[in-house]
C-alpha cells in the first residue's frame, strides 16, 4: 500500500512512518515541519530508502495536498496541535490546524479520488465522564470540556458526513476514528523519540527534572476526586497506538466506520507516574504542588473491549515502567530531543 502519513515528521506519525516502512509498504510523508523535526526525515529516509518520500507542506495548502496525494491509497492524519492547555489559551490556532486541516485534507482526498482515512482523535472528545461511563467506552457520550477536544469532535463529525456524501455519490471511503488515550513511550530500538516544543506532557517532564533540565515538576492539583488527589489517566505506548492503526488500516475496506478507543484500559494517577520516574531513572524528580490546569478531566481510562473484540488488538508494552524506560532509553541518548535538527 501507498499510505500518504499527515504529520509523519512529529512524535506519533514518525513512529507509524517507521511500522509502515518495516511492513513493506510506501509511505509519504506530509509535514510542515512546526511541530515535526527534520532529524526524523534523515532517520526514516535511510531506513525505508525509496519506499519513503518526503513532502514539506502545510495542510491549509490544499492544492500541495492534491498533488502529494496521486496514488495514494490511504490516508493516516496525524498533522494537529494537541496540548489541551495551550488549546485553552489559543482556540483560534487549535481550530484552525485541526478542523481547517481537516477540511482542506477531505477536500483534497476527494479530489484525488484517496479511498481510506485512519483519523487521530482523542479521548479528550468524551469531556468529563460521570464515573458510572468510566472505563469509556466507544458510545459514551461526547461532550468536551476543552477547544482541542472539540476540534477533534468536530473533525469526527466532518469526516462522517463526507463520508455519507462519498457514499452517496458511490465514491469508495472508508474511515477510521482513533481516540487515543495518553500516548508515552518511544521505539523501543531508540530510533525515534518524543519531543515537543514546548513540552507539556507529564512523563517528557518528569524525565526532564530527572535530566537537571528542569527543577521540578508541577503537579496540576491534587485536591480532585482521585484516591490520591491527582488526575488519573490511561497511558499507552505508541508502539501499540501504531499497531492499532496497522490494523485497523487492514480492515479498512471501502464503505467502513470504524471507530475505536486506544489505550490500556489501566489507569495511573500523576503521583503513580512520577513515582515510576524516580524508579526507573533512579534519580530524583523534585515536585511542586500547582493549581489545577483549566480544561483537565479528573480522570479518564478507556475500556478497551471493543479494540481487543474485533482487531484483536491489546497493548504488548502496557507496563507504567516499561513505558517510561523506553522513553527514558531515547531521552538519555538525546538529552536535548532531536537537538539543532529541527527546521
Ligand atoms: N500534568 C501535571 N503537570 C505537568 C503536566 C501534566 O500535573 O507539568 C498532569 C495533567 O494535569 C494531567 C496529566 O498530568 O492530569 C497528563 O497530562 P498530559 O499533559 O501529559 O496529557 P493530557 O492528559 O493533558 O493529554
């Protein structure tokens, strides 16, 4: 297959670029560089040699996107921003990139006629289920509580109506909804890593503190209703996040919805986590007690009956501290992330 990977220079897209290029297939990847690095360009190229084509490009350039796509047999978008925080502070850029994005890349498929779409949502469009919803599963009602979660919720909605219009028309689409829990971890070769500027995400962070990069995390509350006054969340390593996309992607056959939740289905407190920190690095991670960050949920872990029913799939490294090791691997080797390589 030809699968044409939107954001496949960031942390999620470059691992799934290297799965697909170790399964054989033809991947091109579609990167404006903002958030992607270049270093992962250097990397993949020279493993998937000419089976790897990379295209410098911003989704809103719906034309570039029309070219990049001949041939193409599949679609996996990743390309968004995704830091609820920042989506708080800046609605307008979160809009934008994601639904705007969105919108120009159908737009585009339509026009190159693509057949297939593996979409990256995210549990952040479920908002703050009562805990009787709570492990989440697929029909849980959607009500998010922040601006990212409602791009993505607005994405998953755009993408079903074109698809009924293709559908319609006799046009051959398939899709695939993916709501991700909290994606951590890295190759677990070390060839790729994750890095974010800026970086937001709690075990980035943590590892961090324990680098002497930073002096301490901040821990965003701990005052909820969680046995230990901390968020709770459902980690998940992007080797088997990618794994689902694989096979899901199989599955994707003209005229499917396929709609899934991916993550453990175990959930970790922050507590839990920077604790796995200080095991793992066996360094200190100092903290801070913080306010609560607007937007956060209290707790949100998925119920992971449906991926395991119909793909088969469940998560091989779902282990706190071996997810956190091989992020810890990536981030000793590359203390300062893919460094001076980005742009
Ligand atoms: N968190 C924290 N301090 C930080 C970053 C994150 O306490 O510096 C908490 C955050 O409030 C959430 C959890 O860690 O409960 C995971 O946050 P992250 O930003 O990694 O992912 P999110 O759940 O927002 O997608």
């Amino acid at each position: 297959m030809h699968v044409l990977v939107t954001g496949g220079a960031g942390y999620i897209g470059s691992h799934a670029t290297l799965r697909l290029l170790e399964d054989g297939h033809r991947v091109t990847v579609y990167d404006n560089l903002d958030r992607g690095h270049q270093a992962t360009v250097k990397i993949l190229q020279a493993f998937g040699g000419e089976r790897y084509r990379f295209v410098r490009g911003d989704l809103l350039e719906t034309e570039a996107l029309r070219t990049a796509l001949a041939g193409v047999d599949a679609v996996m978008h990743f390309a968004a921003l995704a830091h609820v925080g920042e989506s708080v502070i800046d609605p307008f850029r979160y809009w934008s990139v994601n639904l705007g994005g969105t919108l120009s890349l159908l737009t585009a498929m339509r026009d190159a006629k693509t057949p297939r779409l593996v979409f990256s949502s995210t549990c952040a469009t479920y908002g703050e289920p009562p805990p009787e919803r709570i492990p989440i599963a697929e029909d849980c009602p959607q009500a998010p509580v922040n601006p990212y979660g409602a791009s993505k919720l607005a994405c998953e909605r755009l993408i079903k109506d074109v698809a009924e219009a293709h559908r319609r028309n006799g046009l051959p689409f398939g899709f695939a909804l993916l709501r991700y829990f909290n994606v951590c971890g890295s190759d677990p070769k070390a060839r790729l890593g994750e890095d974010h500027d800026p970086e937001t995400h709690l075990i980035p962070i943590c590892l961090e503190v324990a680098l002497g990069q930073r002096k301490e995390l901040t821990v965003f509350g701990e005052d909820w209703d969680t046995p230990d006054g901390t968020c709770i969340r459902d980690y998940v390593h992007v080797t088997d996040l990618v794994d689902a996309h694989v096979r899901v992607l199989e599955k994707l056959a003209p005229g499917a919805e396929l709609i899934y939740n991916v993550g453990t289905g175990q959930g970790a407190s922050v507590r839990e986590v920077l604790n796995a920190c200080r095991r793992v690095t066996g360094r200190p991670v100092a903290e801070r007690r913080g306010d609560r960050r607007p937007g956060d949920p209290p707790a949100l872990v998925n119920s992971p009956a449906k991926i395991r029913r119909e793909l088969g799939w469940t998560a091989a490294r779902a282990n706190l501290d071996v997810m956190i090791e091989d992020s810890w691997r990536w981030r000793k080797d590359h203390p300062h992330g893919y460094g001076g390589s980005r742009r």
